[in-house]
C-alpha cells in the first residue's frame, strides 16, 4: 500500500518536474514546418515501434531470469539451439527494419532539393556567431542584405539556405524548424569573398510555418565557445517580413562628430563592423546596422539590453570566453563616457 | 637488483618487482594491463565527474569553457583508448591462452612490448595536462579545428602522437593474438569449438589489424599539418577537412565493434556457465559475431549525415546501418534462449553480465533511431548521442568487461573477489548508470547539443541534468566498492577454488591462481565445452554428479621440464624508446644543424629504441 502510494508521489513529482520547466525553445517534438515535423514523424514511428520491441524483449527477459532462478541443484537439459528459431529471429527484425526503411528513404529523397518557389540566404558561421546573406526573396527585394544571429524569414515559405564556413565546422540548426547542416569551411574567391558554390557548400532548405521566434544553436564542437553559439529566427508574417528587409536596407547615419564615441567608433568599431550607409565597412564581426533592433547580443547568449552592452563594450572577453573582439577591445580601451555614447547609438539604430 | 636466478640450463626468473618489469606471461602481462587500463578509466571517469558537476546547473561557472573542452575530449579518448580497448586486451592475454589450451601467446616479447608501449602511449597522450592544455577538439578531432591556428598548444599533438604510439600496440597485439588463435590451439580445438570469448577476440584482432592502419593514416595527416606546415585539411590550400572525417569512420565505426565484441564475448561465456546450459545457437552467435565484424567496415558514414553527403549516400549509409542491427540482435535472442529453461544462479559476474543484455536492448534500439538520415539530423550531436552510445559502451562494453572481472578474478589471482560488495556495486552501477543517461535521450530530443560547457535556464534542460550529475556520482560510488572489495580480497586469505562456479571451457580445469605454464599437460580436446563434457558427459540430461574432482589451487609439484620464455627488459627497452622518439618531437632542447631544428630527445629516444631492438634479436634464448 504504502509503496504504490510512494509510486504515484514520486510519479507526480516526476511530471511535475518536467512540466514545470518553463519552456523547451529547441524541443524536436513541438516543432512547425515541413521538414522538422516530418523528421518527428519519423522518430515517432521508430520510437513506438522501439516501445513494442523493447517492452516485449525486455518482458520476456525479465520472465526468463525469474522465472528460471536456480532454486535447489538442478541439472537442466543441454539444448544447442535450433535453427528454425534462429531463421525466425533473424528475418522478424529485418522485417520490422523494412517498415522504417522504406519511409526513411522516401523522407531522404523528398528533402534532398527546395522547392522552386525558395528564398535563397547564404549562412556564414563564424567563431562563435552567424552571418546571414540574403541572395533572393522572390518579390520582395532583399538581394545584398547582410544580417547577423538573428534571421528573418516569412511563415509559409520554404528558404534555401547554403551554408558555408569562414573558420572551422559549425552546424547550423534550429530544431522547432527541422535538423542540423554542417556549415563547412570553403576557399575565398579572388574578390576575397567565401565560395558559396564550392563543392563544399552545403545546401539545407526549410520552412517555418506559424510565425513566432524560434532558438536555434550551433551543434557541432567549432572551439571555446561553441556552447555560446546560438541564434534566432524569426518567422514573420510576409507583410512584416517584407517591411523588415526594407527598414533592413535603409541606411544608418553616424552619430555627429562631436559624440564621445565617434572617434572609436569610426576608427577602431571599423575595423570589424559594418552599419549601413556609413563608413563602417568592417567584415570581421557581425553586422551592426539596425542594431537597436535586435533582442540579443553577442550570437543570442544575452539580452539586447542597454547594461548587458555596455558590459560587453566594456569586457567583451568577460563575457564570452574566446571571442575575437575581445582581442581588440579589452578593459579600459574605451572610457565610460565611449561607452555610454556607443551603447546609446548602437540601440538607437532602427 | 632483485634476485636472479639463472644457471646455464635453466629459464632465467626474477621475483619482486623484477618479475613484473620483465615479465613475458601472458597472465602477468594481463594483469598489468587491468590494473594500468583502470587506472586510466578512473581518471577519465574523475575527469566527466567534473565535467558533470560543471553541467549540474545552467550557467554554471566551475571551471572554464576551455577547460570543459579539454575534459570533455580526454574523457572520451581516454575511455575509448586508455580504459575499455586495454580492459579488452586484458582479457585477451588472461583467457586466450586458457582457453586454446597454450602455454602462452605465439610471441611473449611482442605481447610485453604491447603493454609498454600502451603504458607510454598513455602517458604521452596525457601529457598535453602539463604543458599548457590537453587536446581540446573533442575525441574525433574533426579537422580543421585540429590545425595549429585553431588550436594553438600542444595538446593535439600530444593526442595525434598518444594514439600513434598507442596504434604500435594495439597492432602487435591484435597480430599476436590472431596468430595465437590461429596457430596456438590444443589438439582437438577446432575452430567451431573455440569458446566464444576466443571467437570474439580473434575477430577482433582482425578488425584491428585493419582498421589501426586507417587510422595512422589520419594521425599522420594531422601531424604533418600540425608540425610541418603540410595542407591536408587546410581549406585555404585545396584541402579537405571531410577527408578526416571519412578516414576517422573508416576506423572509428569497426572500433566500435571492437570496443563491444570482446564484452560479447565475455557475456557469452557468463551466461552459459551461470545459467548450466551452453550457449544457444553456437554457430549462429559466432557467425553473427563475424558477420557484425564485417558489416562493421560498410555503416561509417552515419557518423556523417549531417555533412551533406547526399541523397544517394545517405539511404545507402542507411540501410547498411539498419541492417547491422540484424546480426546484433541474433545475438541478444540467442542470450535470452541460453537463459530460457536454464538453472540461473545469481552470482556477481552473472548481475553485471544481466545488466549488459538489460542495457545493451535500449543501446541497440535507440541506435536504429539515428540509422535514419531525417531523424537523426535532430539527434546528431545532441545528448540522444550520447545516451546512445553510452548505453552500448558503459551499458555494454563496461558492464561486460565487470563481469568478466568478477568471473575471472578467482582463476587469475586466486581469489574472489566478495559477493556482497560486488552487488552492492552492480546495483550503485546500474541505478547510476541509468539516472545519467537514460535522461539524456530526453534532453537530447529538447534540444541539447552535446560538448556544451553551459546552457541557459530557459532552455528547459536543469532537472535532468541535475539527475545525470546524481547518477554520475552514484557510478562513482560503485566504483568505490569495487576498489575497497580489491583491497580486501588481496589482504584476505580464502583462496579460490579451480572451477568455482562450475563452468564449462578448460580455463577451469587447472588450479587458480593459474600455475605459471598454464596446463602441465597440453589437453587434448573432444568437445565444446570440453570442461563441462569431462565433468557431466555429452548427454543432453546428465545428472549433477561431477566424473571428477575440483582442480584445486595448488600448484602440483614444480614442471622444470615445462619450457617457458624467458623473461626480458628488452621489450620495455624498447618501448621506452619509441615513446622518448614520438614525444621528443616536441620537446626541446632542439639542436641546430644544417638548418634543421633536432629534437635532442627524439635522437636519444631512437637510439634506445635501436638498443632495444637490438638487444632484443640478440637475446640468447634458453632451451
Ligand atoms: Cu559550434
Ligand atoms: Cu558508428
């Protein structure tokens, strides 16, 4: 009695546990589009197929060891085997590995190219955050905009994205939308930009269908902060999309010469940073335009607050281990009045 | 120097120490590579312990991400290479012999060299800890995070050079143990009456020897890039940093097998005695074995789904892969058909060897999930791999080689090891095991990448990890019973008897602890489970009347007509000196000369190396 009641407790502690977690932003099962709620159907198959085999086999497992325990000296008959057994048990499995087979091999095919009507984005993986190039949205204009770690796509379209490296590997992957692509290292071109039809230049299209932000994170091992590799996308409704990418192009201004942070911004920010419309054409680190705009920083491992900036101009390296600003922006390279100037125009930009 | 007994006629003996440097027996040799390989694994065990109490709450700042990866990347090398494949070999140079009825292997020098040079390579591969960083790029060192550019210290180096030096030994002991099986068996011992434990070691000596060379292919690729600026896997240069990826499957995926085998093996042979029947289906579970063997060289590329292989390579990967589960589970029914109808006594070895089958299930099972291209690009790299693999590499290799430990300790070292401790630790094990990663399938499906040193709060993953973190202590704590039972064991005096658990190959028909050459009469063979037919008879209902007595553990008189090998420094000599050779390369004092930068330690290394060989051909052999 007072174990069953132990078993229902410590079964409602259990549930309770993991439904009180607040949400699972990259849980493969609560997923939108085409592509990733096909590939939990199909885990869905195997996982119940699974179920029967394991609860049978273990079943009949555990009935074995109980049921022959050793109870005084006996001497039970030596059987070798028999081979119509041995013929059962080998085709049964092989059956079953047919039923997941054939769908499996159908999903490879139905994925493998886009649809024709596809958006095409180029995804750069860096150390430790991502480039987003949009090549073609069909009839919105989006060609030559350039974004970083927070992606915009509409709801209901298919994008193809290709996805190439400029470092080590990094994999691309926002489990709501559908399963990872590594993002390979490919040669620069003469015009010292990365090769995006390079052999090596992997191809991944997907769709996300009911608008919302979706989490997304790097998943292959690519140095210190792989951990903090993350991103969002965002699944607009086309209208919104569509505004997105033109407030997106419209250029920024520079803040006057006069602000405390103009002269870092214009010489050392440059360097690395683009914004544009501006004389910021640095491509090392993440495009900055429409900065203000953003709900995260640094590859979405904070909140794009004013104090978690401010942080991050003033202790990069503090903040996410590795990270190459951190090479040129160190403690004490920018006052506080720099810092407070750069933060207010950094969130300024809209 | 310890005592020396030699006069002209007689083998040369050392005792002490001595014996153990010198030794060429394949039973010393057996236990210096268990307690050396749980060395290894107890540290690579402290090392994930540490990376689980980085991981039992989110955001959590114990130690540092580059620290993380350099724990998390040894973790796994160490346990793959230091800790189960010589737990493995351990076995091997234990029970082969035995098992075939030899003396000893076909070449003891080359058997000790295997244990120097393992000890070394373990050594080396560690030493990155101090001198700035281990290796840091996970335990398949994709490439071309290997490189010197994105990882600067010497930790890959020492990683590339570790496992080359390590590769030497594991060829020449997988070579010798092909040839001993080969070459070795007692009269009568036809292949179909090798017990199963001897089957699955020569298979997996075959596997070894073809697929250690894949691999010192791709160290010396990464070796090259690192320290002579060669362009293998250097983008820039037209290199190919798949390349390494393939090559690295190519040995990686037979490496499973020959992780898990060995286990098998054990396991096969556990089942049969615990439960007095013979194993189900002899044949079949030996040809499924060499049929996993095989199949094992077509699957590597489910490593690789998510690298962009294509449609045709992806189903063609896909059905290689599902079907390799076949042969596996033709194993697990015949096990279940082994107990069925059985007298299952529950002793120790016979819980670990359970445990295996009860894990090995779900190991297998989840394993189909990411056979499956669009399945597994949501699995790929997340902590679903890693519950899988655990739950075939701890849940199996682990528990398979435990069992083998507790089942043969008595016949090896004459003693047993005590009941009570080694169930408390099966039991501390297994609850352990499964409160680490069972929750990590489920985390693993939430989202969870894997090699992450931190992970917010949001993401909805504190809970079980926190429960993985409890289970890895509660592992750890299994283990402390193992070692206090050890420790006991050796300081009491009941000593074993021959055949205690009334098993059934001829291992069990000498005393224990073993005498030091084996059998004093070379058995002639009439049957599988020769030992059981002697005791009980061929019939399929013999009474539990046994035709003889226990063999006992005395050592029956002395044989000095029995010729031994003789015992030899050179092997360690030599090790010695490939390991100064390899890790000299990067050490200074470098000299200068005709432009070159000479490593100081690498020359002396060689020239050991050559004495050691050297004096090795030259060695007068008694007899
Ligand atoms: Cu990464
Ligand atoms: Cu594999």
């Amino acid at each position: 009695m007072s174990r069953r009641l132990l078993l229902i407790v410590g079964l409602s502690l259990l549930m309770t546990a993991i439904s009180c977690t607040p949400s699972h932003p990259q849980s493969t099962f609560d997923v939108t589009g085409p592509i990733a709620s096909g590939q939990r159907d199909l885990f869905s198959l195997m996982f119940w197929l699974a179920a029967v085999v394991f609860v049978l086999v273990e079943g009949i497992f555990i009935y074995v060891i109980f049921r022959y325990r050793r109870k005084g000296n006996e001497m039970p008959a030596q059987h070798h085997g028999n081979t119509r057994m041995e013929i059962a048990w080998t085709i049964a499995p092989a059956l079953l590995l047919v039923v997941v087979m054939v769908p499996t091999i159908q999903k490879i095919f139905e994925n493998a190219s886009p649809p024709d009507n596809s958006y095409e984005i180029a995804v750069i993986g860096h150390q430790w955050w991502w480039e987003f190039e949009y090549l073609d949205c069909g009839p919105v204009d989006c060609a030559g905009l350039v974004t970083a770690n927070e992606l915009h796509i509409p709801a209901g379209q298919p994008v193809n994205f290709t996805l190439v490296s400029e470092d080590v590997i990094h994999a691309f992957w926002v489990p709501k939308i559908g399963g990872k692509r590594d993002a390979l290292p490919v040669p620069k071109n003469s015009d010292g930009k990365l090769d995006l039809v390079h052999q090596r230049a992997n191809q991944l299209w997907l769709q996300g269908d009911v608008p919302g932000e979706y989490y997304g994170q790097c998943a292959e091992l690519c140095g210190v902060s792989h951990a903090n590799m993350r991103l969002r996308v965002h699944v607009d409704e086309p209208d919104t999309f569509a505004q997105w990418v033109s407030n997106q192009k419209s250029p920024n201004s520079l803040p006057s010469s006069t602000n405390p942070g103009y002269e870092k911004l214009t010489t050392l920010c440059a360097a690395c940073h683009a914004i544009t419309g501006t004389t910021l054409t640095g491509v090392i680190g993440p495009d900055l335009s429409h900065y203000g705009n953003r709900g995260t920083l640094a590859s979405a491992m904070f909140d794009n607050t004013p104090e978690n900036l401010k942080e991050w101009l003033r202790d990069p390296g503090g903040m996410k281990p590795g990270n190459i600003m951190a090479g040129s922006v160190k403690p004490g390279t920018l006052s506080e009045e720099e810092i407070e100037a750069l933060a207010d125009y950094l969130l300024g930009l809209r | 120097m310890a005592t020396v007994a030699h006069t002209a006629g007689e083998p040369r003996s050392y005792s002490g120490i001595w014996s153990w440097i010198t030794t060429v027996d394949h039973k010393q040799i057996g236990t210096l590579y268990l307690f050396t390989a749980l060395i290894f694994f107890f540290i690579a065990g402290t090392e994930i312990l540490i990376v689980r109490s980085q991981l039992a709450r989110p955001d959590h700042g114990l130690i540092s991400a580059d620290l993380y990866n350099q724990l998390m990347t040894m973790h796994g090398i160490s346990m793959i290479f230091l800790g189960v494949m010589p737990l493995s070999v351990a076995f091997f140079n234990w029970i082969v012999p035995l098992q075939i009825g030899a003396r000893d292997v076909a070449f003891p020098r080359l058997n000790a060299l295997s244990y120097w040079v393992f000890l070394f390579g373990g050594i080396l591969l560690n030493l990155g800890w101090f001198t700035g960083g281990a290796a840091d790029a996970g335990w398949f060192a994709y490439a071309n995070l290997t490189s010197t550019t994105y990882s600067p210290g010497d930790g890959v180096t020492f990683f590339a050079l570790g496992l080359l030096v390590l590769g030497v030994s594991s060829l020449a002991g997988a070579l010798n143990f092909t040839v001993t099986i080969i070459n070795m068996r007692a009269p009568g011992m036809s292949l179909m009456r090798l017990p199963l434990f001897t089957w699955m070691a020569f298979v997996t000596g075959i596997l070894l020897v073809f697929a250690m060379p894949v691999i010192t292919i791709g160290l010396v690729e990464i070796f090259f890039d690192r320290y002579l600026g060669a362009n293998f896997f250097n983008v820039a240069a037209g290199g190919d940093v798949i390349l390494w990826q393939h090559v690295f499957w190519v040995f990686g995926h037979p490496e499973v097998y020959i992780l898990i085998l060995p286990a098998m093996g054990i396991v096969s042979e556990i089942l049969p005695t615990f439960s007095r029947k013979p194993l189900y289906g002899y044949s079949f579970v030996v040809f499924s074995g060499i049929v996993i063997g095989f199949m094992g060289w077509t699957v590597w590329s489910h490593h690789m789904f998510s690298t962009g292989m294509g449609a045709v390579a992806d189903s063609a990967f896909t059905v290689t892969t599902m079907l390799i589960a076949v042969p596996t589970g033709v194993k697990i029914f015949n096990w279940i058909a082994t107990l069925w109808g059985g007298s299952i006594d529950f002793k120790t070895p016979m819980y670990f060897a359970l445990g295996f089958i009860a894990l090995f299930i779900i190991g297998g099972l989840s394993g189909v999930s990411h056979a499956s291209p669009p399945s597994d690009l949501q699995q790929q790299d997340t902590y679903y791999i890693v519950a899988h693999f655990h739950y075939v590499l701890f849940g199996g290799a682990i528990f398979g080689i435990f069992a083998g430990i507790y089942y043969w300790y008595p016949k090896l070292l004459g003693r047993h090891l005590k009941e009570g401790l080694g169930k408390a630790h099966f039991w501390f094990m297994f609850i352990g095991m499964n409160l680490a990663f069972g929750p990590m399938h489920w985390v693993g499906m939430d989202g969870m990448p894997r090699r992450v040193y931190t992970y917010p709060t949001e993401m909805g993953w504190d809970f079980w990890n926190l429960v993985a973190t409890v289970g890895a202590f509660t592992m750890a704590i299994s283990f402390l019973f193992f070692i206090y039972n050890v420790i006991v064991t050796a300081r009491s005096k009941e000593k074993a008897l021959g055949d205690p658990w009334d098993a059934r190959t001829i291992e069990w028909s000498i005393p224990s602890p073993v005498p030091h050459y084996n059998f004093a009469e070379i058995p002639t063979i009439k049957a599988r489970d020769d030992w059981w037919v002697t005791k009980y008879g061929p019939e399929e209902h013999p009474t539990n009347e046994s035709a003889v007595s226990d063999p006992g553990n005395e050592d029956e008189g002395d044989h000095h007509d029995i010729h031994m090998p003789d015992p030899s420094y050179f092997p360690l000599v030599s090790a010695l000196g490939l390991a100064l050779m390899m890790g000299g390369l990067v050490f200074p004092p470098f000299l200068q000369m005709f432009g070159l930068d000479i490593p100081i330690i690498s020359v002396v290394g060689g020239v050991i190396l050559l004495i050691g060989t050297y004096g090795w051909a030259f060695e007068p052999v008694n007899g």
